[in-house]
C-alpha cells in the first residue's frame, strides 16, 4: 500500500532520457498532461553546460559521473545458466545512464539507420541463402516493422538531431562518398559530413583502393549553426574530443536536454519529478491494463501516481526489470523457451585495430569529436554474400578520431610492457602517430541468453536484482573474427603504416567479461514483433497483455543491428508515437492492423 496517491494524470513516463523527453514532447503537444518519473537528478541544462567543467577526464571518463550508480541499482551476471550470477559492483562492459538526458548526455552521437534486411533478417536470409542457413542454435526474427514503415521517423529523428553526413542513396539513387548499402534516404542529411582528419583520410583512400566504399560516419555532431523542427538551437562542433562520457559544453552534440527539453520544459502539460524511482507498474484488478505506477520520493515515501498511458522508457534493461518485478507480460523460461519478458536478449561484438604511422605522419588526435571517422559498411548486415561463411550478420569498419584525452589515450605496438618507462617512451613516441579502428559488429539472439530475475540478491528496496546471462554465441565469434581480419588489411593497405596490431572482445574461447568497457548497447529482452509468443508488444510497441502500456527503447530489438542503436531506436519511438496520437489517444484498445 503507498504512503500516498496523487491525482490521475493521463501519461505517466518512466525516464527522462531520449525515449522519455520526446514521448512527453510528443504527447503534450496532443493535449495530454505528462508526468516523467526519473530515479536520477536534475543535470545541466544546455545554458549551464560548462565546457571547461566537463573537461574533467578523471571525473566523468574514468569516475563516471554522469553514469548509473552501482551501489544504488545494479544486475546481477553470469555466463552460462550452470554459473552463479554475482552482482555488477564496478561499472564495466557497459555504462548505463542516469538523471535528466539519461545516457543521450554522454553519448557519441554516431546516428545510424538500420538496412531494410536488418528488420526482416529471418525471411530476408531464409529468401537468399534457404531456410536452413540461419544456425539453429539462433532465435533470429523478423521486427514486424519494415524499413520504408520507418523512414520518415528516422528521417526526423535526424533532424532532431542536426545530422551531419553524405547520403549514400538519396530516393533509390546510389551515391559515391555516402554508404551506397543503406535503404533509400527521403532526405539529404541536414547537415554536411564532418571534416576528416589525417588517419581517416588514409584510411579512406586505402578502402577504396581495395573497391570497397569508404563514407563519413553519420554524426549527430553538428557541422553548422542548427535549428531543429522543434526550435533548438545547435552550434558547429569545435572537435574538442570530450564528446564520450562527457556533456557537450557547446551546444554542437545534439542531446535529450538541448534538443528535447528545452523545448518543452516550460508546457502547461509538461512535469518531471527528479529522484523518483518506479518500483512497478500497478495492474487493473482483471490484470489487462496498467492503472498507473508505484515510485519512491526523495524522501523515501512510496507514492502511487495512477495514469491512463504507461510509457515505459526506463532504458532496455530497467525496462525488462520493471516487466518482471511488476508481472507485465510472461517471463522467459530457457528451459521450456516459452514466454517473452527476458527473451532475446543480446549485446554487440566489438574489436579494435591499432595501426602505427611513420613519424612524420602527425594525426593531432587531441581533435576529435564522438562520430569522427571515416567508415565502411561492405561487411555489415547482409551486404557481403554470406553463403560459404557460415555465420549471419557484421559489422561495420571504422577508423575513428574521438578523442586524444591525456589518461586513456596511450596508444602503443603490441609487445610494450604495460607500465613503466618504456611505456611511457612508447605511448610519447606513438601518440601523434596512430590510427584507431573500431569493428563494431552485430550479435545474434540465443534461447541461452536471457534477462530474468535473481533469485539470491535483491535490491535496496527488497526487488530481486535483474539477471543477466549472456556469452558470445559461435555464431557471432565467427563473424567478429572475419570482419577484423577484413579491418587488418585495410589497416594493411594504409600508407605509411609500420605495424598493425588487433584485439577481438568476441574471439574464439573467451568469455564475454563484463569488466573491459564495450558498448552501452544492451538489446532485447521486450521485443517487438507480429506473434505474441515471440514478442512482447506488437509492432506498435503496445504490449500484448496490457494495451495501455507503451514500451520504447533497444529492448524491443529481436536482435542486434551492427550500428549504434539510437537512431533506430528512435525511429521506431517515433513509429510509435505517431500511433499512439493518431489512433490510440481517441480510441483506447489493442492496435491492429487494419
Ligand atoms: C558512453 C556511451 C556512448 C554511446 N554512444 C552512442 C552512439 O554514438 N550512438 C548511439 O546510437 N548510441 C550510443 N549510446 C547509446 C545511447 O546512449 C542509448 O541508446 C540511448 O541513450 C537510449 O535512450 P533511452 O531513452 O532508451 O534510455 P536512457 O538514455 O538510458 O534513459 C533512461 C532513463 O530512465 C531512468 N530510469 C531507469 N529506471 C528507472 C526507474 N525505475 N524509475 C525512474 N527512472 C528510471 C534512468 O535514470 C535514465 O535517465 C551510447 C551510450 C553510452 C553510455
Ligand atoms: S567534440 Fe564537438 S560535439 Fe563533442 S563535445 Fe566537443 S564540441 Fe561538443
């Protein structure tokens, strides 16, 4: 029983992050009072973003600052189902985010589109290879949502943002300098692409040498003076490289606050309450529809707040978390594999290439910026001709320049002892003269890996922790470790490169670490999709079992892309949106297709 209940509002949103500000945005402006419920504070807002402040490496790059504090919420680990899972106690493989902005705050902002094969990967594949080619061992499925469904949501999302970047397929036509495998574009990006430094020059010219299709990483760093469809001002990057981790003191990396909030802060209809965490979502007493939710204040009260609408936009994991502590939706059992909430969860497979240059190649890596690069696709999704690979899906190849900041940029050849004076010599010797690949690759959804609840630890307020059980399935082993070795030679093929080095976090025989950082891009676990026993919301993100519960965020992915997830994300939040005003708001009831 809560200490209190408050009045009924007609949204209540559970997150204040990019998903959460733009649904209130949204919802707002349809005449509906919003309430946002976000465990963390108030943080700058973009008059009070200081650069000089936010250049603190050893505060928010390594200390964390703007991340999720694992004393107060963690999950708790494990490989395989025979493990005992232990809880997360050091922020690691990924950084979650927390307080007004959530992770868009430090974000990179690389603003990617998914390929139209990526959101029908099953029929997709089972149409060009057979329908025996995807390895059992996977749970691939389609999304239920097309590409062309999308677009104009991803369209405005990047105008949202001010996205910098070359189309590379503007209405059907394939153009030269964008990236020619993405689905057709209704619009040029708002912005032009960033400028390139010395080493993704390089690398350029060494990819298309080898015929493959070099283009600028999409980039949600604003290239020029910027006003977004909602009358945010952005400004042209300073290419600072304080971008990860970090606020942008310059209004140039477009985020939730400057973007979103701003813009909406001051709406009759608008509310947000800092410092109040959801504990669950409340159910109706025939349990088909949610009656509101239950958070604890700043002072430790339990509050009822009840709603019409339950957005939840509380991050993939906390989302699936919530599903579970609250009974929304059937838990996943893996060893019956009947059920949703947990099911299909996967992560991203990530490797890195170190190329050094001659001395008198100097790369400045001091100027950077979160989406500095340049990038090719040729080995990502189902560009590449899969039949004698034996694996499904990639990744993309992108020789970086994010940042040269003074603690963690210290690039040195294989071989270098990792303290010491001859360290030190080799990282002075190195710093100009590096180039930086990342492979960022896609990972396949598993009966294996899967979100439930912990059974021994709980939380502060006495919830069963989340649990994790993940590792690389072979699958994607096979992939990570194609895709880097195509990465080497173009580092190969580089002018002026003495020595190449690579490390895999997928490779053959590791175990997934939650320990070394990889991405922030946790997906599935609530998935979208066309069958209930498969999926947890419909294609509109509406949940099955309660029509009024709307679920926004990368857990509604069956399985993961090999790009960043926000720009998808927010495609499909869009998708959504546009639903819930256009036909929801009037008439309240399970959506279907006409
Ligand atoms: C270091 C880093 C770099 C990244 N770079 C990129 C990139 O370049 N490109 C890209 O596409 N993506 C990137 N991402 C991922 C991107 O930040 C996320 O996809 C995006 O922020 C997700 O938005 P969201 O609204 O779903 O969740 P979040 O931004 O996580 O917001 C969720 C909010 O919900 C709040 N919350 C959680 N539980 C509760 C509860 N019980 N009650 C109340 N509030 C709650 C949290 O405090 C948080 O503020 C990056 C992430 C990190 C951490
Ligand atoms: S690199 Fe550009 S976008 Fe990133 S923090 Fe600096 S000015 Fe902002």
């Amino acid at each position: 029983m809560a200490d209190k209940t408050l009045p009924k509002t007609d949204v209540v949103i559970i997150g204040g992050g990019w998903t959460g500000l733009t649904t209130a945005y949204e919802l707002a402006h349809e005449g509906r009072k919003c309430v946002i419920l976000e465990r963390g504070d108030h943080r700058h807002d973009a008059t009070s973003f200081g650069a000089p402040e936010e250049h603190d490496e050893l505060k928010y790059g390594l200390r964390y600052t703007h991340m999720m504090n694992v004393r107060e919420n963690t999950l708790t680990f494990r490989n395989s189902r025979g493990d005992r899972a232990l809880p997360m106690r050091r922020l690691g493989s990924f950084l979650p985010g927390e307080g007004l902005g959530g992770a868009g705050i430090h974000w990179n902002g690389q603003l990617w589109r998914p390929l139209p094969s990526d959101l029908e990967m099953r029929s997709h594949y089972d149409n060009r290879y057979g329908s025996d080619f995807i390895p059992d061992d996977l749970s691939v499925q389609d999304w239920g949502v097309t590409y062309d469904e999308l677009e104009p949501h991803l369209d405005f999302f990047e105008r949202i943002c001010g996205a910098a970047g070359t189309a590379g397929n503007l209405d059907g036509e394939q153009r030269e300098g964008g990236n020619i495998f993405e689905g057709p574009r209704s619009n040029e990006y708002p912005n032009p692409a960033m400028k390139q430094p010395v080493s993704s020059t390089l690398f350029g010219r060494a990819a298309q040498e080898m015929d493959l299709h070099p283009f600028p990483f999409p980039s949600a760093n604003v290239t020029k003076a910027y006003e977004n469809p909602y009358g945010a001002q952005l400004h042209p990057c300073t290419y600072c490289g304080f971008c990860e981790r970090f606020g942008c003191g310059y209004f140039a990396k477009a985020d939730p606050i400057i973007c979103v909030y701003d813009r909406i802060k001051e709406h009759e209809n608008f509310e947000i309450r800092f410092k109040s965490t959801v504990l669950r979502v409340e159910k109706s007493e025939d349990g088909k529809t949610a009656t509101g939710v239950t958070y604890v204040d700043a002072d430790g009260r339990e509050i009822f707040q009840p709603a019409d609408i339950v957005c939840m936009n509380a991050y993939a994991l906390w989302n699936v978390h919530l599903m579970l502590v609250s009974g929304l939706g059937t838990p996943y059992d893996p060893e019956t594999r009947t059920g949703t909430v947990g099911r299909n969860y996967s992560y991203q497979t990530i490797s890195a290439v170190d190329a050094f240059l001659e001395k008198d190649i100097v790369t400045n890596p001091f100027m950077g910026a979160g989406a500095l690069g340049m990038v090719v696709d040729d080995y990502n999704g189902d560009n590449f001709d899969h039949s004698d690979l034996g694996f499904v899906g990639g990744g993309y190849i992108a020789c970086k320049q994010y940042h040269g900041r003074p603690i963690s940029y210290q690039p040195v050849p294989d071989g270098t002892p990792s303290w010491g004076a001859e360290w030190k010599r080799a990282v002075r010797e190195n710093y100009l003269h590096h180039a930086d690949f990342v492979i960022h690759g896609s990972s396949m959804s598993t009966p294996e890996n899967f979100l439930d609840l912990d059974p021994t630890w709980t939380d502060q307020h006495g919830r069963p922790l989340l649990r994790m059980t993940f590792n690389f399935p072979e699958n994607d082993r096979k992939m990570a470790k194609y895709v880097t070795e195509r990465a080497v030679e173009i580092a190969e093929n580089m002018d002026h490169v003495t020595s190449v080095s690579a490390t895999n976090l997928a490779a053959e025989g590791e175990d997934y670490s939650v320990v070394p950082y990889q991405t922030t891009h946790n997906v599935g676990g609530a998935v979208i999709g066309t069958d209930p026993s498969t999926s947890v919301v419909n294609r509109y993100g509406q949940m099955w079992d309660h029509h009024n519960v709307f679920v926004f965020g990368a857990c509604l992915f069956p399985q993961n892309l090999g790009y960043n997830p926000t720009g998808p994300l927010m495609g499909l939040a869009y998708w959504t949106l546009e639903h819930l005003k256009n036909d929801y708001l009037e008439n309240p009831r399970p959506l279907m297709d006409a």
